[in-house]
C-alpha cells in the first residue's frame, strides 16, 4: 500500500493577527501561528500619515486592528491581499 503524502504548509488555519511593529517604511503583522507578513506602508496611506508614536498606539478589534489616533478598522484580508480567502464577514 502506498503512503499518502502530506501537503506542508498552513491549510485551513485561520490568520489570527498576535502584533503589529514597523520597520522603516514597512509594517510588519505577526500572526498567532508564528507567520510574520511584511508589507509596504505605501499600500496602506493612512496608516503612513500618522505618526510613529501613533502607530504605537494599535489595538485589535475583530480580525482586524485599528490605532488610536485612526477612526478606520485594517482587515487581515487587506494584509494577506486575499479577501474571497480571509473576508472577516460571510
């Protein structure tokens, strides 16, 4: 009998957001599942408009975060860029 392999990777793991910090002109997500996502402050304007004292300043909200100083709520899906896959509402 032949041995089924295993497909490695994260399948069917939902993208629960643990941190969120910033390097120079990137924002960096780290999920609870150890991934870390890097993406580019230029895709996401208002959140490079404020300042860095004020992206300190994050909290989670749902399965998304949102800052302080921001009344606008970031979804994981804008992060991984894949909304059919990650929409936070049915």
């Amino acid at each position: 009998m032949e041995k089924q392999a295993t497909i490695e990777g994260y399948w069917n793991v939902t993208p629960v957001i643990k941190k969120i910090s910033f390097e120079r002109s990137k924002i960096l997500v780290e999920l609870q599942d150890g991934r870390i996502i890097i993406a580019p402050l230029k895709q996401f304007p208002s959140i490079k408009k404020l300042k860095p004292v004020e992206r300190n300043k994050w909290y989670i909200f749902g399965n998304g975060f949102s800052f302080d100083a921001s009344d606008e709520v970031f979804h994981i899906e804008q992060i991984l860029g894949n909304f059919d896959d990650f929409k936070h509402e049915a």
